[in-house]
C-alpha cells in the first residue's frame, strides 16, 4: 500500500507532470527525471510505512515501561 500511495502522489504532483510533458507540445519532457526519481519512490514507498510503524510500537512500549517503573520504585 505505500508504494502504490508513494508512486500515485508523485506521478500526480506538478513537478513530475512538468517533466512527463504535460505542457504546450510536450515541451520540457524530462524522463532522466523519471529513471532517476521512481525508483527512490518506490524505496521510500516500501520502507517508511514500516519505519513508522516501528518508531510507534517502539514508543508505545518504552511508554508502557515508563509508568511500570515509577510505580514500582516510586
């Protein structure tokens, strides 16, 4: 779901319909732009979902531990 979410978002924003040719004849394509952008969409697309996640599992736990301490030492 985040590459397919990362690549709609990119391919719909104006910078990238600029370099895909969307202009008066197709001036201005770009698609150096393309082989060089869509795949580090497709990495940033497969691997921040799961960061995000981890980072809120992480804190979510590091939360739960907080408050077991105090409790017991305080």
């Amino acid at each position: 779901m985040g590459v397919v979410g990362a690549v709609w978002l990119w391919g719909a924003s104006d910078r990238t319909q600029r370099h895909l040719g969307n202009k008066f004849e197709n001036n201005g394509q770009d698609f150096g732009a393309v082989l060089v952008e869509l795949p580090l969409v497709v990495v940033v697309g497969a691997v921040l979902p799961g960061l995000v996640w981890g980072l809120g599992a992480w804190l979510l736990t590091r939360r739960g531990r907080g408050r077991g301490r105090s409790e017991v030492h305080g």
